[in-house]
C-alpha cells in the first residue's frame, strides 16, 4: 500500500493551461466528463478538482480516485503526492492483498486520516459491495478513463449498485461527486455509446470550447502510416517447436500426478477421472498453454524467436527446480513430471543453432517490423510497439535487443503491467516478473530505454512519455484502442503504424483508411470553424468605455487599457516560477457571443484579482478589451493606481519629500556648542554647582571633592571611570546640582583663578592671561573662603625652602624642572649627597592625558610605557637649586587632568539635553546617556559611539515602517510594499529627514585631544560667527537609526515610534492598533487539507483566523485558489519581524561584541540558506495507519509516526518549482549531517555547506511568511513570534553563536584579511559540456592565478569554495615562511 509521505518521484506538474480551467470551472457547476486527447492535461483537471474539493467548506468526505489498472494507480498516486505533498493519500490495489480484509475494523482505521484514496474499480467495487465503505463517505469521485464505466465493468458497477439508487433514495447531497476522464468516450463507434457512458456516470460529456484553438496546439496528430506484410504461412516449425509438440501428442497421461489416486484407485466417472481423459489437468493444462504459446511466438516473430523461447523457458523451470523456495506451492511430483517432459526436448543442440547468427529465421511479419523500424536513426528517438499477447512482449523485446539491425540503435525494453492474479504463476513458459518492470516506465521517461514493447496496458492512462513512432504489431481491437494507441504519438512529426499481412489488405486496412479519412475530415472541419473564427475576430467591435480623472487628466480608452493592464502585472516583482501576465479566459453563450475573464497574478489582493467582463461579444478581441477595461477600473478604485492612472510603484505616493541622490560628502552646521549660550549666560548667571568626588579602585580618594560651577542650570551628569594605568582605575561621581543663592563678583573671579590654577598645575606652559572660563571648578568650599584657599595653595617656593621645612616628598607639590622649561615631575624622594648637594628624585607626570580608555587600548594603540612596570626607566634626577615646588599639594594638582574629560562630558550631556528639548522633545528620554550614546559618532573616540545603537534602530526601523504599510494598505501587493519601505528607509530618505530636522548641528564629531585642550572662555565664545563642516551622509542616516534604537531602549516601541515620526512624519505618531485592524478583515474559505492540528502545535501557535495560515503557505505560481493571495504580503511583514526578534538578542547579549561582529552575526543567523534548511528540517509527526499481514496470515491495522516537513504544506502549480525542490532535497538529504554536525559542534558557521544546499528561496520564504501570519493573527504578539523561531530551531543557534562565539566571518573577508587585500576574486558564470549554467571563481595574487574553482551551482559555492582554498593557500605559505 503506498503512502504519501515517501520518497519523492516525479509528477504531471506544470502551471495549468486556460482550456484546463475551462474544464476545472465546468466540473464545479455539474458532473462531467473531461473528453480531450491523450497528453493534454486531463490529469491536471483532477488535481486542480482534489485541491478545490480539499480546501472547500462542508462535512470531510473522501475524493476517492479510480483507475483501470495497478500501474495507473500507483502513477496517478505519485502524481498527487507530488502536487499536494501535504495530502494524507495512499493506494489499495490487489498488490495489498485487498481481496482478504475482511473486517470493518481494518478499513475504518487505515481510512480514518485519508483525504485522497487511490484505487483500481474493482477494490472500490468490492469494498461498497461489503459495506466496508459507504458512498456517502464520499465527496468526490474520479473516474480515470471512464469510458470503462459501461455494462458489468466494476466501475459501472458502482454506479448502478450505489451511486444511482443512492441518488433516487436520498438525493444529490448523499452521493459524490463526479469527475470523469478519458480520451475515447466511444469504444465500438456507435452515437449511443455517449449517451449511454453520461447516463451511466451521471455526467455531461465536455470538451473545451471557448479554450478549443489553445487545446489544438498540444495535440499533435500522428501521420498514420500502414505496414504491409506477408500473410503467415503455417509451417511445422523448427526444431524445438516440432520436439514439443510431439512431446505433447505423445505424453503418456499415466505419469500425471493427478493420475495417481490418492486413495489407490480412481472410479469411471469421476471428476478426477474426467478431467484427466480430456487432459484437463494442472500439469497438462501448464503444457499445453506452453505449446500455444510457442506456436504463437513461431507464428508472429519465426522459427528463431520460437525456439529461442522454447530453450529459455525450459532453463529457467530448470532453474526453478532446482531452488526449491521459489516453488514451495508446488508438489514434488509435479516438478518430477514436468521435468520429466522437458528433459525430452533438445535443448542444447538447438541452443547450439541459435548462437549462430546466420540462423536468425523472421517470420514475415517481424521482417517488416524490422525494416520498419531501421527507417529511424534519430538519437531522440521514442517508440511504442503494442502485441496482442503477454508472451510475445517478453521474446520481442529480447529478439529487439539481440538483432543486428535494432540492437545497436534502440535500448528495449518490455512492460505488461503490475496487475497479479489470484492464481500462481503457470510453471513454464511465463516470464512475466512484476518486480523487474517496476522502473520500465521511469526509465522510458527518463530516455535510459527508447523502445517497449507493451500490451494493451500501455494504451490508456500510465503516464508515458510523447512517442516519436507508435506501432499496432497486431491491428486495434476497437476504436477505442485504435484512439487510445494514437495518442501516444503526440510528438510533433510523429507517425502512428499498423500492420496488416496481405490477406487482410482489401479488409480490415479499407476499415481503418476509411476511419482515418473520416478524422481528416474532421480536422479539415476543425480548420475551417477556426478560419471562421479568425476573421469574426477582424470584426472591428466598438467598446464605449472610458476612464477619465478631472484632476489630472489622466484618460484611459479600452483601445489603450490592454497595454497598460500588462504594464501593471509588468511592474510587479518578478518571482521566480511564476508569470506575471494577466491570463483571459472566455465563456460562451447559446449565440455563441463571448464575455471575457482576467485573472491578475496572485501577489494582487483577491478582491480585484478575478475580473469578469459585463457584456457580451462577437470577438475575443472586443471581449479583452472590455474585461481589460474593467480589471484596470477596478484597480484605479482599489487605490493600486495614482490620479495618473499609472501603477503606484516609483510613484511619489510615499515621498513627501524630494531626496534626489545626495553627495557622499555634505556641508552641514557647525556642532552645537553649547558654551555660546553659557558664556551668554555669565552676563546675569544663575549660578548651580555641583560636587564631584574621586575615587580609586572603588575607594574614596582622601580629600580630593571639588565643585563643578556654571551659570545656569546643571545637567545631571553620570560617573566618569578614568583609567590611570593599568591597575589603577579612577571614578568620578557626580553629586545633585543645587544652586547657589548669593555669589559676589569677588567670588566669581576668586572661583576663575582657582580654576586657572587647576588647569596649569600639571602643565608646564603657562595659560593665556584669558581666565573668563565657562564653567568654572573649586575646591570643597563656601565661595567666602577660596580667598584664603589661594592664599595657601597659589604659587610656588624653592625646592631648598621646602628641603628646609622637612617637607615629606608625598605632601609635596609638583616639581618644575627650570632647566627643562618648567617640565612638571611627582617628586618621589629628596637625597643629599656626600658633598652635601640636594637633589630630588622624581617620576614624570604621565604622558597619556586621555584616561576614558585603558593604557592598551588607548585610541586603539598598544601603551608601549607602562609606569607601573617600567617606573625605574623613568626616574628624573634635578637638583634642588634648578627646581621649584608648587603649593598646590600633588594630590589636588592632579584634578587638573581631569578637567578636560568632565569638561567635554558636560559638552556632550548639554548637546544632548538640547536636543531632546527641541527634535525630540515629544519623545520624553528618562535616560539621558541613550541620547549622548546615539549622537556620538566614532570620529568623536569617546567611551561609546552610535554603532551599536544604529544596529539596533535599523532593525527597529524597519519593523515600524513594514508593519505601518501591511496594515494601512491591505490592498497593496508585496511590490508596493517593498518599495513603499524602501522609499521611507533608505539612507538618502533618513539623510535628508537629518538635515531637514536640524539633527547635522547635534551629531558629535569632534573628539577630546586632553594634550591641546584649550577650555572654552567667554571671549571666544560671544558673538562667534557661524561656520560649516563636512560629515558623511552616512553618518546623518545612521544617527536617526542610532536615535530609534536609543529611545527604544529607553521606553520600548513606543518611544521608538514617537521617535521616528519625529523624523520621518509619514510614519504614524503612535503604535498601531494591530488587534483592531485584523479583525476588520475578512475571514475566507479554509484549506482543510493544511490546516492540521500538529502542524499549528508545533508551530507553538494555534491561529484564531486560520486563513492567515493558508495564505503563508500558498506560493506565488498557485494559481487554482483565486480567493487566497499568495504568502508574498506576510512574508514581507515577517522580514521585518524576523529582524525584530533576532537584533534585540544580539544588542543584549554583551557589550563586548563590536558592531561589525554584530552584524556578522545578524546576516549569518539570517541567512537565506540557513532560513531553507531549518524549513527542510522542521517536521511535525502524525500518525499514520495501514494494513499488514501477520504471521499467520491474518491482516492487522499497524500505526506508526511519520515525519511530515514543513515544505511539505506549500501550495503551488509549477513543475520547475517541484524539480528545484526535488533538487534542493536531494542536497539536504547528501549535507544534513555535515550541516547538524557544524551548527551544533563546530567552531565556525557552515558557510561552504549551505551553499552547496543552495536551498531555492521559497524554502526561506516560508519561514517568513508563518512568522508574519503569526505576528498579525496574535495582534502583533513578538513573543509568539520567538516561540515559532524556538520550534524551529534558530533561537537555539543564535544562543550558541553567541555563547560558544562561533566564527561566523564570511570565508572571502578571512582570505581578503590573510592576503592583506591582495587576493582578487572573479567570479563568472559559464556553461559546462550539457549547456548548463555553472559558476567559476578564480582568485588571483599580484597577477598569479593561486585557485580555480569550477562546476558550482550557484556563485556563492563558488566564491565560498575559492575562499576557503585561498585560506588553506595562504596558511600552507606561512608555514613554509
């Protein structure tokens, strides 16, 4: 019994053509019967009916398909698992031994999770017969063809014994529907068959009308060609023939097994005594069949072929014999009579003779076959030869493959079937093997065989590839087979033969000629009615229709409205598998008038993709120009069209702006300096101090507090951790501003010198005169006491007064060497020499002035002089008679090198306050540091920098910017959308919003430089003009990213989105209110066949509207549900979501990771490729039931788990999507366990593997699109979204990237890094030997060609492939160095 969920095999699948739908839409309004030529689709009818009756409203019913034979059954199976992979289908045919199910428990069980059931008449017949299943159980009825449902045939069986007195009884809601299919709905010729055939499937035999000339170009006619040969002259055969037939005639019937009584003796008139008079016994029965058969091969194919089967016949019951497995249903006396007869014939003398080729003795008829066949020497060649009987196919195919004339030009093959009786198989002389044939059919279609001989089994329904040459080797039993047979040549050119021997040439060959003029005819008559149809469509109809729009005047005429309906699909995005024209269609009426039906790719919302014409007219012509007319109208009134009546792509629609391209480099404002108005403000100052205290490694440096002093309002200010060396870290702490109510001038100009002597002490050039500072420092102080502060702290004395006081080296001031230009030195220790010379050993005041970062980092430098480790190389010695000391004790004296460091915190802190008091103030930031973080950029070198931020806010942008155009325009198709987002989050969008905001003058750019800091001062300050500078537009872009993802920080989405219309007006104010608008939309029809249960359970979420699920997993080329869009809008939301839940993990996981690591990681965790196989990998489990027999014999209902891929579930009409997918399986199935192994185990990110999976985008795609469906059902619910990326898998993977740090740097950055830039790829894309495109990748080196890498399928192998063994070049190069 075959199941759906196996491997995958190749179906009839290709995008259905309009005479296909014609009968598609026939079939929903009443039963039919399809009658249209072999190899036009009518398979794809059926399958496009099993979706439609699948995803349809009412009670769950099964379709239950019908077919002739067990080959067509297992085909047509294949065919609907590969269509509808997410079907729960199977088989029951005669193979399953369906014949000994004799419980109703055993069908309920394997047909309880069925949707579809594939199965011969017969099994149907039987199972209804019994009441192991019901017709009404059934909603749709296949029958394939039907031109068997005539007389006892089971399949009219099933109609007269259930289906018509179900009808009469309970009406046409109890009974099925019917579908029939078939190419020769007449069999013997007669007019009352049809009507016979519809009456007995309760349907209307139909054939395409309106689509009739569309049909016509994939049926091709074969030219019919007759065979003449020499009637058959019966001789007495060769010598095989004539040892068994006398044989036969002479047998002694006393050595029968059946000859000897059971009982000892048998009695005159019995049964057994009977049959064994006539030979009516088994074994004698067996001989005889085999002497028929033999005199049949001898008269269709010569002496050759007979005694050739003769000998190989008897080899192989000798064979047989001899392995007694293979005959265990035997008796031992039947194998010893049988053999026993055989061993008299001559086995190998003859075997002898037919060794030598000169002994190849043809019949007639083999002779004109033959000559026949040696007209055709074309490579492609395909050919079918039909036989009456099953023995002569075997022996034909053979003869075929050993003639010298065919065996080097034809690959043979023979095919009788899959069917298998009840009976055993005859002994001698049946070389029938059902299993050797199983992959005849695939390998015909595949060209690895070109010729099979075949029985009538091959005439109707098993999918078999357009022959080149069909041939009748005996004449057609009916019309139907005469039919049937001929269209199996449907190649172009092709030629249907049949042979006739001379004494039927005045017979039977006038019966067929006359036949065959009779279809001429009807073809000439078909040419005729389409001549007359070609000049009805030159009748020039008038169409008075017209679109006018006042405001522009924009004018649309149905002459000019075809054009620019396919300029509107023209500009929607290309999707592979997929045609984006709009596809017309056309029904008739009684009059035969013509109204005309457009259908626009399914990327266009349902509601104006099927646009049907309102009148009627003589020409399709007149008919597409109306139904265009109406299409486009109803576009311009679904708002996909401007005032200009031009599609809404690159229009201006979302521009409210004109951002034409700006130059890389841009003149923007001067930074905002924030000391213009604070010098200002010394004029009438309010004056606010506040404290600031130092500690070292966490503790509170002793007496070192100072005040921070301004003239207006003190911004709070964070801690500022400065790193003196490496083992010492310095903090200062800043206190709450208060402010200071009464200050004297006096006080004021006490506070500048204090704040001048602060500056200068670790300096050795003396400042300018100027000492009007903006902001102004002191000690600990009331301000009345700084007075005498200066007094004890200004100034210097010698070095021998302080030697003289007993002045401890570490309560000292800073040592100024005269000598060396007042150059400031720690003092560490006084000495006296024995000459009584004083001196002073001293230690340099550190070079680094920039403490924000450690000494081995500083700016990105390696501190090459540590003090701390190297201090005994920096010891200066000086006399005390060439030295002064300061007053001002060390420990104070040191405050001044942190001035510039708070100084410039205070600049920046200003700025940002600024600006969130003007740009931002609607955003309301609690945390000022989001801000300054944000608008710093890395030119500036402080702490931090908006790279991370930016990370952040581009993601967070374009979540707000994707969900604001999916829920504000449900009509826009994905392309609308894209370039809607796109318009709004580009960087010269962003850029120009900057400027236009007056963001330019807060973006800070200017970085510290502690040794040539020079304090800002009144004097320069007031009335300064103002100047320009040059920035990146880049910088200006990323700055409002950095802000979206500061204020998301700061308050979550909506700050974010307060945020960003703050920018960009067109982007809303406030969060959407998703809940609300999801429920305005309308729910569908469901697709019951995808909505399952264990697929939403272990998707981690249950959709409220179910429709959403079936819309995420319908690709763009299914083109049979009109009623859904394809995935394209959701999985353009679910991009967006797919960042949003991905970027806030990497952001929060560790300040550590660089910005350029980040985004590493973002484009590796989603990545196209690694997306498609966690898509190939995720599967849900479902039970699945069939039927075994047990070791007694019995048959028992076994259930199992079978794994059911998420792929599996998309819904899509494109054969070269199957093949791709088959494909990309395939190369799943060959990288798995290399993939698993790396993104589990291994160091670094399986670049190389995946692109070898080259996993097509739509497997990708559909992660996207579920992810969007979930976002928009749950009403926006983020976190349901990270449960469904858990349950696939990719959460896990982020964690570990992150946790294990996985190298995830692409392989072409590490060999661009290895070769110092030196390594130079040139990627090209070729075609191998077979035509193919194929990618190859060369790397070269100072003009040395070091990699080629070819036969690649994709230019990202090959560009990973060349990296890779670039690195591997380069690593072996520095061993050897």
């Amino acid at each position: 019994m075959a199941q759906l969920n196996g491997s995958n095999g190749t179906g009839l699948l290709y995008k259905p053509r309009q005479y296909q739908y014609e009968m598609f839409e026939a079939s929903l309004k009443e039963n039919i019967i399809v009658a249209m030529d072999t190899g036009t689709g009518k398979t794809q009818i059926a399958l496009l009916r099993i979706a439609h009756q699948l995803e349809g409203g009412g009670p769950r019913k099964l379709t239950w398909f019908l077919t002739p034979t067990v080959a067509l059954c297992l085909q047509q199976y294949e065919v609907i698992r590969s269509h509808l992979p997410a079907v729960r289908a199977c088989t029951i045919t005669g193979l399953d031994k369906v014949e000994r199910w004799k419980s109703q428990y055993i069908w309920d069980e394997l047909l309880k999770d069925k949707q579809v059931v594939v199965s011969t008449h017969a099994v149907l017949f039987e199972a209804l017969t019994h009441g192991f299943v019901r017709i009404s159980q059934l909603g749709l009825l296949i029958f394939d063809e039907a031109h068997h449902c005539m007389r006892r045939h089971p399949a009219n069986m099933i109609m007269l014994d259930f289906y018509h007195p179900t009808l009469r009884k309970h009406g046409r809601d109890s009974v099925p529907c019917i579908l029939g299919l078939t190419a020769s709905p007449v069999v013997r010729s007669k007019s009352q068959e049809m009507k016979t055939l519809e009456s007995n499937l309760d349907s209307i035999c139909k054939t395409p009308q309106v689509h009739k000339q569309e049909l016509t170009t994939y049926a091709h006619r074969p030219e019919l060609l007759p065979i003449i040969c020499k009637a058959i002259d019966e001789g007495p055969g060769g010598r095989a023939l004539q040892a068994l037939e006398h044989a036969w005639d002479t047998a002694d019937i006393d050595g029968d097994p059946d000859a000897i009584p059971q009982n000892g003796s048998l009695l005159n008139g019995s049964g057994e005594y009977k049959a064994l008079m006539v030979r009516k016994t088994l074994c004698n029965e067996q001989i005889k069949r085999f002497v028929d058969r033999s005199r049949h091969i001898f008269a269709e194919l010569g002496e050759w072929a007979a005694d050739y089967y003769i000998c190989t016949s008897v080899e192989q019951l000798r064979t047989t014999i001899r392995d007694q497995s293979l005959t265990m249903d035997w008796e031992d006396e039947e194998r010893a009579y049988l053999s026993n007869f055989l061993s008299k014939l001559p086995v190998a003398e003859v075997q002898a003779n037919l060794a030598d080729p000169n002994n190849f003795t043809m019949s007639p008829k083999l002779a004109a076959l033959i000559n026949f066949l040696d007209k055709f020497d074309d490579p492609e060649f395909s050919g079918l030869i039909f036989v009456k009987q099953r023995v002569t196919v075997s022996v034909l195919a053979r003869l075929l493959s050993l003639h010298p004339q065919t065996r080097d030009r034809f690959r043979c093959a023979a095919y009788v079937g899959m069917s298998v009786g009840s009976c055993r198989q005859d002994m001698v002389g049946d070389w029938h093997n059902a299993k050797k044939q199983r992959g005849t059919m695939d390998d015909f279609r595949s060209g690895r065989k070109n010729l099979i001989v075949t029985t009538s089994v091959l005439e109707e329904g098993i999918d078999v590839t357009a022959c080149r040459v069909v041939v009748c080797f005996d004449k057609p039993a009916n019309l139907k087979s005469f039919i049937q047979r001929r269209g199996r040549a449907r190649q172009q050119k092709s030629t249907y033969a049949i042979m006739f021997s001379t004494a039927d040439e005045h017979g039977d060959l006038r019966r067929w000629q006359i036949l065959e003029q009779a279809m001429v005819e009807a073809y000439q008559d078909e040419e005729r009615r389409l001549r007359e149809a070609e000049a009805q469509e030159a009748v020039d109809e008038n169409v008075p229709e017209m679109i006018t729009v006042e405001a522009t005047g924009a004018v649309i005429t149905p002459d000019s409205v075809v054009t620019h309906l396919y300029h509107f699909c023209a500009v929607l995005p290309e999707e592979r598998y997929v045609d984006n024209r709009p596809e017309f269609s056309f029904e008739k009426d009684r009059q035969g008038l013509i109204k005309g039906t457009v259908i626009l790719p399914s990327c266009v919302h349902p509601k104006v993709r099927r646009i049907q014409g309102k009148l009627w007219w003589k020409s399709e012509r007149a008919a597409v120009k109306e139904t265009a007319f109406q299409a486009y109208r109803a576009l311009y009134e679904f708002g996909l069209l401007n005032d200009h009546l031009l599609p809404l792509t690159k229009n201006p629609e979302m521009r409210p702006t004109d951002h034409t391209t700006l130059p890389s480099l841009l003149d923007v404002s001067e930074q905002y300096d924030p000391w213009t108005d604070w010098a200002n403000s010394w004029s009438c100052p309010d004056v606010h101090q506040m404290r600031i205290a130092l500690e070292s490694n966490g503790h509170p440096a002793d007496g070192l507090i100072m005040k921070l002093i301004g003239p207006t309002n003190l911004p709070p200010l964070a801690p500022i951790t400065l790193f003196w060396d490496r083992d010492t870290r310095l903090t200062l702490s800043f206190d709450v501003p208060e402010r200071i109510t009464t200050v004297t001038d006096n006080c004021i100009a006490n506070m500048r010198t204090v704040t001048a002597l602060y500056i200068q002490a670790p300096r050795s050039r003396n400042l300018l005169n100027n000492d009007d500072f903006v902001t102004l420092f002191g000690p600990d102080l009331p301000s009345t006491e700084l007075a005498d502060w200066l007094l004890r702290n200004a100034g210097y004395e010698t070095a021998h007064e302080a030697y003289s006081r007993g002045t401890m080296p570490g309560a000292m001031g800073i040592i100024r060497d005269l000598s060396r230009y007042d150059e400031p030195f720690f003092c560490h220790r006084w000495i006296e020499s024995e000459t009584g010379l004083i001196e002073i050993e001293c230690r340099p005041i550190p070079r680094r002035r920039n403490f924000l970062h450690p000494p081995a980092l500083d700016n990105g430098q390696a501190d090459a002089i540590v003090e701390s480790e190297h201090g005994s190389a920096k010891v200066h010695m000086v006399a005390a008679e060439s030295c002064t000391v300061d007053k001002l004790p060390v420990s104070t004296a040191i405050f001044g090198l942190f001035i510039p460091h708070i100084v410039d915190r205070l600049e920046s802190t200003l700025i940002a306050n600024r600006l969130c008091a003007t740009i931002l103030c609607d955003v309301g930031f609690a945390d000022i540091q989001h801000v300054i973080t944000a608008i710093m950029a890395p030119s500036a070198q402080g702490v931090t920098n908006y790279q991370r931020y930016e990370f952040l806010g581009d993601s967070i942008l374009k979540y707000i910017v994707s969900c604001q155009l999916f829920f504000q325009n449900l009509n826009w198709p994905e392309g609308f959308l894209t370039e809607g987002r796109t318009t709004i989050v580009q960087n010269p969008r962003l850029t120009r919003a900057a400027l236009d905001a007056g963001l330019d003058s807060f973006i800070i750019t200017k970085a510290l430089t502690p040794r040539r800091w020079i304090a800002p001062l009144i004097s320069t300050r007031v009335g300064a003009a103002p100047v320009k500078r040059q920035m990146s537009a880049k910088v200006l872009a990323d700055v409002i990213e950095a802000l979206i993802g500061a204020a998301y920080l700061d308050g979550g989405h909506s700050k974010a989105q307060i945020c960003t219309h703050c920018f960009l007006p067109e982007v809303n104010r406030q969060p959407l209110d998703i809940p609300s608008l999801i429920t305005q939309t309308e729910h569908g029809r469901t697709a019951r066949h995808i909505i399952d249960g264990d697929l939403q359970r272990h998707l981690g979420y249950t959709f409220k509207n179910e429709d959403l699920l079936i819309e995420a997993l319908t690709h763009p080329s299914c083109q049979h549900d009109q009623t859904t869009q394809s995935y394209q809008r959701l999985e353009f939301l679910g991009d967006a979501i797919l960042d949003m839940v991905i970027v806030p993990i990497i952001f929060q996981y560790s300040n550590k990771i660089s910005p350029g690591d980040m985004t590493l990681i973002k484009h590796a965790v989603v990545n196209a490729n690694l997306l498609g196989f966690f898509c190939m990998e995720f599967s849900i489990e479902q039970d699945k039931t069939k039927v075994e027999k047990t070791p007694d014999g019995r048959f028992a209902v076994k259930s199992e788990t079978q794994h059911v891929e998420l792929w599996r579930f998309m819904r899509f009409n494109s054969l070269d999507l199957q093949t791709s997918r088959d494909a990309a399986l395939d190369r799943h199935r060959r990288l798995r366990n290399k993939i698993l192994t790396s993104l589990y185990h291994g160091p670094s990110y399986p670049w190389q593997s995946l692109s070898q999976l080259y996993a097509d985008k739509f497997f990708s795609d559909i992660v996207e699109s579920v992810l969007g469906a979930i976002y928009v059902d749950s009403g926006g619910d983020l976190s349901a979204c990270e449960r469904f990326l858990e349950q696939i898998g990719l959460l896990s993977y982020v964690r570990r990237v992150l946790l294990d740090g996985i190298n995830v740097t692409h392989p072409r950055n590490i060999a661009q890094r290895l070769s110092k830039g030196d390594a130079l790829f040139n990627l090209r894309r070729v075609s191998d030997e077979k035509g193919r495109s194929m990618y190859r990748c060369t790397v070269t080196m100072n003009d040395a060609q070091i990699v080629l890498v070819e036969g690649c399928q994709c230019g990202e192998e090959a560009e990973v492939r060349a990296a890779n063994e670039t690195i591997e070049f380069l690593q072996r190069r520095q061993e050897v160095v």
